[in-house]
C-alpha cells in the first residue's frame, strides 16, 4: 500500500471507532467511565444534607426579617408614636403660625396613613414568619 492508502485506512479505522464510541449511554454510565476514583452515587445529594442546607437558609432568612420588623416597627414609632420624641408628637405640640403647626396642618393625615401602611406591612412579615416556623 502506498503512504496515501495506509494514511486514508488509518482515518476509516478512526471513524470506526469514534462511531461505536457514540452509542447513547446513561448519565451514571458516562460518569462512571470518566472517574477515576469517585463513584456516581457520591454526587447524589443526600437528602439530610439537602434538608440542613434548607433549614440553615430558611433560619437566615427569618432572622432578617426580625430585623426588619424591628427596623419598621422603630420607624412607625418615630412617625406615629405616643412618646415626644415622635413627629406627630411634636407637630401636635407646635405653637401656632409656625413651621411645625403648617406642616402639621397640610401633613399630618399622610404621616398617619404612612405609619398605618408600614404597619400594616410589619404585621404581614410578622405572619409570614410565623407560618415558616411551621
């Protein structure tokens, strides 16, 4: 055979093999002839693990919505609350024909509805907390 022949039956062989090569095989079949060491059963995911990743998630996402709660109940406080510290406390303490007794006059009712709104939405996330502790 002359150098082209044994070259171009060298390539026929290649495509040979490379045909019987690709036969469908399963995902566990594939993976167990990559590995070396490992074996396909060690990258399922252990359901006890999976639950403690879920539970460890669902902990942190409770304990930022406590501080969100915390952070909005402390701000409804400050706009609506009873203490003197707060803005309608002050607004409603104003003297007349002042800064304070304007805004109080034109702002008071949209500081209410704004600190009803906000609390309306802390006692939503204090709901939804209440159902993930379930």
């Amino acid at each position: 055979m002359n150098l082209f022949g044994k070259k171009f039956a060298h390539l026929l062989e290649a495509d040979g093999d490379a045909e019987q090569q690709s036969k469908p095989v399963s995902d566990r079949e594939a993976m167990a002839q990559q590995l070396d060491t490992a074996q396909p059963q060690d990258f399922d995911v252990q359901q006890a693990g999976r639950q403690q990743l879920i539970d460890q998630h669902k902990a942190g996402q409770i304990k930022q919505l406590d501080e969100w709660i915390s952070q909005l109940d402390t701000f409804i406080e400050f706009l609506n609350g009873t203490t003197p510290d707060s803005i309608q406390s002050k607004l409603h303490e104003a003297p007349c024909e002042t800064i304070f007794q304007d805004i109080a006059r034109s702002e008071k009712k949209k500081i209410a509805r704004l600190a009803a709104e906000l609390s309306s939405l802390s006692e939503s996330f204090k709901g939804y907390k209440i159902s993930a502790n379930d």
